[in-house]
C-alpha cells in the first residue's frame, strides 16, 4: 500500500492533499482491483490448459472450434454459464445456498493477500502470513458445507461431508509441514520465507537437509491435493458416486463461482508450496531475477524484476502437475484417504518436524546438512532431466507409433472407404 | 427445516448422539448405472446397510414382440437387447433357430460369425472395462478403449453398414460377405491392439495400485454364491471356475479354436472379488484377440463361399421347442423357443446374463462403502437392455 502511495503520489502530486480515508482507499483498492482481476480471469486459462492436458493424454484435440486451436472456448464457456439460469430447487435454503458459493470464493482469494511476487509486489507482508493462509483458505470448507446442507440433496449432503472429513484431515499433516520451514527460517512471513533462500537453486528449502525436505515437499504436495479436492482425492465431487458432490444442485452463475473458486485454489496451493519448497518470487540462478538494464542508445530499458515471472512459472509447474495426476489415477476409497492422512502422512509429518527442529537447533546444521551443497544441484539435475528423459520418449513414442501405423503405404480400406 | 437431514437434527434432540439411516435412490438417472439401473441404498453414513436394485425402466416387450413378427423380423428385436455387444444376441438367436429347423451352415459363414463374434467381445469388454475405470474415477482409460472400439465398429459398419445394431446374423448365414481387404483391416487394427492398447492398459490401469487398493478386497463373490445365483460369463469365471460354453459345449465350430478360458487369478486378494471380474475381463480381450487372428487365417486359406446359401426362403421352423445357450460377452445368452410351425414363434423367452448377475447383488452389496457399491456394479458388467428386455 505504501508503494502504491509513493508512486500514485509521484504521478500527481494533487493527491498528497486529499483527505485521509480517500487516499487509502485508492492506494489500497487500485491494486487490490488489478489483483483481482490478474486472478478471477486466471481460471479460463487453467480450464483451458486442464481440457487441453485431459485431451492430449486422452488421444484426441480437445476444444478446437472458438478461436485458433479453441483458446477463446473457456471464455464463451465463462459467458455461457453467467448468463443461464440458475435455478433453485425445491426446499432449498435461498440464503444459505448463495452465500455458500461466495464464501467459497472468499476463501480461495483472500490467501493472495499476502503472496509475494516480488520483494516489494506483496499487498501486505503480515507478519502471520502462512497462518493467515491457512487460516483463510479453511473458510472454503464451511462454504462447501454450507453448500451441502442447504442444497437439500443427499449427494450435496454426502459430498459435503466427505469435504470436511477430508480437509479438516488433511489440514493437519500440511500444516505440520508449514511448520518445517517457518522452523527453519524462525518467522511466519511469506517474506522472510522466500528471502531466507535467496542464492540460487541449491538454497531453496527443497534442497536442504537432502532427504528430508523433498519428502516434506511431497506430503505437503499430496495434502494440498487433498485439500482443493483434486483427483486422486476428488471424492467430494465423486462424479461417478455422487454425480456432483457438493455443488449438484448448482447451475449457472453459482456454479461457474465453485469452478472459479476450485480453479483459484489450485493455484493459490501451488503458489505456497512454491514459496515454501522453491525458492517463491527467487530465480533459480540468481542473474536471473531481473533483466536489464539494457541500454538502447541514450534510453535505459529496465531493470525489469522477474520476480513476478518466476512465482507464476512455479506455480504452474506444479498446477500442470495436479492436471497430469488428475487425468491419470482413479480415484481413492474414503476409507483410504483418511487413512493416507492419519496413518501415513500424520506421522511422517510429525516425525519431519522433530527431526528438522533438532537439527535447526544444532548450530552446525542450522541451514542444512553439510552435503546440501553437494546433493541439491545433483539432485535437481537429476529430476529435470527424468522428467526430460520422459518427454523425449513420449514423443519420439508417439512419432514411431505414427509411423508403424502409416507404414503399411496406403491408408487403410477403411478409411479409404469412408 | 428444509434439508434432507431434518429427521436426524430432530432425533438428536431427542435421544442424545443418534443416527438414523437414509435412503438413497441411485438412478435412474446417475453417472454411474450403466443405463437405466435404479439402486435403493439404505446408508449408515458411508456404510450400505441394505441395497435393492429396481429394473424394469427400459422393458420393451422384447418376448411378446417376439410372438407377433416372423423370424427374421425378431432379429432386430434381438439385437436391441443387449446393445452393447448386439453381434452375440443375433448370434444365439439364428443358432437356436437353425439347431430347431436343422439348418447346417457353410463352414465360411461359421468363420465369419466367429470372427464377428469374437470382434464384439473385444469391443464390448473394452467398453465394460473402460467404464469401470470410470467407476473408479480414471477417466483416461475410458477413452483410449473407446477408440479402439470405434475402430471395430469401422470394421463393422464395412461389412454391414452398421454401428451399433448390425442385423448381422441371420438364420442359416449372415446379411453381407466380408468386403474385400477385411482381412488387411481386420489385422492392421489387431496389431495396434496387441501391442499397444492391451499393454497400455494392463500398465497404466489394471496393475494400478490405487485402482488394485480399491477393488481388490470388494464384492468377493465365492464359487458357491456364484454359482448359486447362477452367474454365468466374466463374474462367474471371476470367482475361479473355468466355465465357458465355447469350451464346455462349442457351437460354430469353436472346438478348432485355440484359446484359454481366462479365470479370477485373485492375485491381489480373495478369488472372487471386484478385480477379478474385471480381470477376466481384461484377459479375455486378450484371448478374443487370439481367436480372431485364427479366424483371419483360416479366411486367408478358404474359398470364398455364397454366405446366403443356406438361408432359408421362408423361416418356418418344424413344430416343436428347443433350448439354445451361446457364450455372450456377458455370460450365457438362453434362448427358449417354441414352434407352432408357423411363421412366428409361439413363445420365445430368453435366459438374460445380465438379469442373473443382478440377482446377487443385494447379496454383495450388503455392508460396503457406497463407492464399492459403484465398483461392485460396474464389476457385474450389466446392460439395462438384455435385463428388462
């Protein structure tokens, strides 16, 4: 808020005479309204990119029609469900009902108070900030609830409950992992979390104390899952069991905000777990973070931090890694998930944060085990080049099927034939 | 109180912490009935206390119809049944007729229906398989088999014209004659299906350990329960007897094919259950798939014959009765058919797989997970339109 102040004050110098209240309203609510926006049109792009993983790893194109290779589908899609119907059921509690999808969606926004994308682009650096993010993203369960009970369904009702068990499960273990981190680093701003691991790839907290953090990482990962009710722990919105789950009594407007609202958190998880695990707004390499400045004759260009660029890139890695998972494994039993949770990440979790808070304690491993140094860059460039590896088989996989397919000469009878 | 729930908020009250059960409809309308299957679940929480299946939504007088058209004409009817795999409908119907007017068709047509036949229950099993993934919450594997189905029923629609419901089988032959390149196609497509799809899908889903977690322990069905509801098909051999009528009781020369009759393994859990229903499944893609490639050769080899040789001008079956069993994807397809000598059958009432199987499920539904209640149903592998007929 104060750096918007300066600079707003800086285009016109008027403003400094303006009364109180006026000038906190416009200094807080300008960037407030283009965050907003930046993140409420976010969605139509994941949708799109999901229905375009889902239709590649499905064999076929996915939405192709609305614009140059369908770009534009999501957007008539948006425009679609805002303007249907939305239709209220018998014996539904009107009040409950709508706040309940609004309440989902105050949830899933308000943890973007406080990510950083850069040192100084946070809205506001509170000094409880993942706190604040739990705390805050935990509201969308009541909104669930409420969604459940006042749709007058039993499906809703079923799917609503699976939700609480669910999150108030997996909260525990995630939170546990928070915890690990905020150890190391002795503060609960998102802030001093990311600045903590500045100096390149091998300081970010997944590669220190080597075994320990990649497997906080992966817990806090699964819980995430969990938590924004993605596949393999989708049962809240079981569509084979459920049909919907929690919103199977919702169209149109109030629909498109638990889409809006599930999409959102999706990204808000991943956005933590970067901050947490990979280093936040921080380049891999630290020449990276800003480019420039560049001088083009007597005009400077930048510098231009990348910040920005960096947490978003993160944060979609990890987005496209729940999308990849979504479209490849079933679904787990309820039964199941709680026992992932209590019986399995539970105690790991607990396990982490004992062991990492002795060792923080320790002075000689306060910042990580001796052999970071040596096992984080191995470690990195090991995974990047599996999944490197992996890509490059798929493809040449796909080519030579293409191939083997077209190597009998001509097209086959049948489709000469049709 | 306006919610589904106001009978608990009001024992609560009452008597301190207690819960009431609640009834839940599942279908006629749900993602996940395979059809027009309505399931009443009464449900402790997640737990299924009791479950009865409702049938009867999709009845449309199949048998009476039967009475009322002439032979031929019942074809169609017959293909509707069991819409999913309509090649094993007709196939039992033109056999039963034939065994009644004692009608021996040419060994070229016997291929042919073999051929097709066994085609269907690939295309068939790759639908029941990709739906219960489905079940399970896998989407992908759905439509990687769905599209090798589609290519069968290219196949199919080559040959007679159709996609879904072929009036492919007649009484004494079959409609058209392979068109030429079948072969070709027919192997290009069983090619891709060995080597790709059918190992795709045994790595990515059937060895899945979440898709294993999930159906491993679930629905065990013992030989015993099995046999005494009488299932017949996959959910028999999932429970580990190895019955198949193309092995115990051949009919189109099934005898000279070389195949294995595919049984619950029960490699990760009791005999019997959910997953080895779906493994039988899976296994017998597989054996199909032997079984076709045979047929190929044998069509490479053989002169080409007239497939309307032997079919009668006019269907007038001698008076009398028979009973007539034929191994349908889904298990044994009866058909009981009565001759008055006339142009129509007198009575026709079929032994329907599906309306068997549907018969143990209150049995085995009894105290699951209402997600297994899903997995169980789609392991019975049902097709509303051979239950209601």
């Amino acid at each position: 808020m104060e750096a918007t102040y300066a600079i707003l004050v800086r285009w016109f110098p008027a403003l400094a005479g303006w009364p109180t209240w006026a000038v906190v309203l416009l200094s807080a609510g300008l960037p407030a309204l283009v965050l907003f926006h930046f993140m409420a049109l976010m969605p139509l792009v994941y949708v799109y990119a999901e229905r375009k993983v889902s239709a590649f790893m499905q064999d076929r194109l996915g939405p192709m029609r609305v614009g140059p290779y369908g770009v534009l589908q999501t957007v008539a899609d948006a425009i679609k469900l805002l303007f249907k119907e939305a239709v209220f059921p018998r014996g539904v509690d009107r009040k409950l009902f709508v706040i309940a999808p609004l309440l989902v969606n105050v949830g899933a926004f308000l943890p973007f108070v406080v990510i950083p994308w850069g040192a100084r682009l946070q809205p506001a650096d509170l000094n409880v900030g993942i706190f604040y993010v739990s705390a805050i993203s935990a509201l969308s369960t009541v909104g669930l609830i409420m969604a459940g009970w006042a749709s007058n369904n039993k499906y809703a009702l079923f799917g609503a409950m699976r939700s609480a068990a669910q999150i108030v499960s997996y909260e525990i273990p995630s939170l546990l992992i928070i915890l690990v981190p905020v150890m190391i680093v002795g503060s609960l701003s998102l802030q001093d979390l990311v600045l903590a691991q500045q100096g390149g790839l091998s300081r970010w907290f997944l590669f220190r104390y080597f075994p320990l953090m990649p497997v906080a990482f992966v817990i806090f990962f699964v819980a995430a899952l969990a938590e924004t009710n993605r596949a393999p722990f989708d049962i809240p919105e079981a569509e084979s069991e459920l049909v919907a789950g929690f919103h199977t009594e919702y169209s149109g407007f109030f629909f498109s905000l638990f889409f809006l609202a599930e999409y959102t958190e999706m990204f808000v998880v991943s956005a933590v777990a970067s901050v947490l695990f990979l280093g936040g707004y921080l380049a891999p390499l630290p020449m990276l973070q800003q480019i420039g400045p560049i001088a083009l004759g007597s005009f400077q260009l930048g510098p231009i931090a990348l910040g920005w660029f960096w947490l978003w890139f993160k944060a979609w890695v990890l987005v496209f890694v729940m999308m990849w998972l979504r479209w490849t494994v079933p679904r787990a039993r309820v039964d199941q998930l709680m026992y992932i949770a209590w019986k399995v990440l539970l105690p790991i979790s607990l396990g982490l944060v004992l062991v990492v808070g002795a060792l923080v304690l320790r002075r000689s491993t306060a910042n990580g085990f001796s052999w970071d140094r040596w096992f984080g860059w191995p470690l990195t460039l090991l995974v990047v080049g599996f999944l490197f590896a992996v890509m490059v088989r798929a493809l040449l996989w796909n080519r030579s099927r293409g191939r083997e397919l077209g190597a009998s000469g001509s097209p086959s009878p049948v489709q000469v034939w049709r | 109180m306006s919610s589904p729930a106001a009978g608990w908020a009001r024992d609560w009250d009452e008597d301190g912490l207690d819960t009431d059960e609640m009834v839940v409809n599942v279908g006629p309308q749900h993602p996940a009935t395979h059809g027009v299957l309505r399931l009443e679940l009464r449900t402790d929480g997640e737990i299924v206390r009791a479950a009865r299946p409702h049938i009867g939504y999709l009845h449309r007088c199949f048998e009476k119809h039967a009475e009322n058209v002439d032979y031929p004409g019942v074809m169609p009817y017959a293909d509707r049944m069991d819409y999913v795999a309509s090649m094993g409908n007709t196939l039992g119907f033109a056999l039963t007729v034939e065994r009644l007017m004692g009608i021996d068709p040419s060994p070229y047509v016997q291929t042919i229906r073999v051929l097709m036949a066994e085609l269907q229950r690939i295309a068939s099993h790759a639908v029941a398989v990709g739906t219960y993934t489905m079940d399970i919450g896998a989407f992908t594997p759905f439509l990687h088999l769905l599209r090798d189905r589609e290519k069968i029923l290219d196949l199919f629609e080559w040959t007679c014209g159709a996609r879904l419901l072929y009036n492919y089988n007649w009484v004494g032959g079959v409609s058209h004659d392979l068109p030429d390149g079948f072969i070709r196609a027919a192997r290009d497509f069983l090619r891709e299906f060995d080597s790709v799809t059918f190992p795709e899908l045994l790595d990515l889903v059937i060895h899945n350990r979440i898709f294993v977690k999930r159906l491993a322990n679930v629905g065990v069905c013992p030989p015993e329960l099995a046999i005494s509801y009488d299932l017949t098909g996959p959910n028999l051999r999932g429970s580990g007897l190895p019955r198949d009528l193309r092995k115990d009781a051949p009919y189109t020369s099934y005898q000279q094919y070389d195949f294995e009759v595919a049984v619950g393994a029960g490699q990760y859990g009791p005999v019997g259950s959910c997953y080895d229903r779906n493994w039988v499944r899976v296994v017998e893609m597989r054996e199909s798939s032997k079984i076709v490639h045979q047929a190929l050769d044998r069509l490479e080899t053989m002169e080409k014959a007239d497939v309307h040789e032997t079919v009668p001008k006019r269907v007038k079956p001698p008076k009398g009765e028979i009973y007539f069993r034929s191994e349908a994807p889904r298990g044994q397809l009866g058909f009981y058919l009565v001759s008055d000598g006339g142009i129509t059958p007198y009575r026709l009432k079929v032994k329907s797989p599906c309306f068997t199987a549907m018969s143990a499920f209150h049995r085995l539904a009894r105290g699951m997970m209402l997600a297994d209640v899903i997995a169980l149903v789609g392991s019975l592998d049902i097709v509303l339109g051979e239950i209601d007929r």
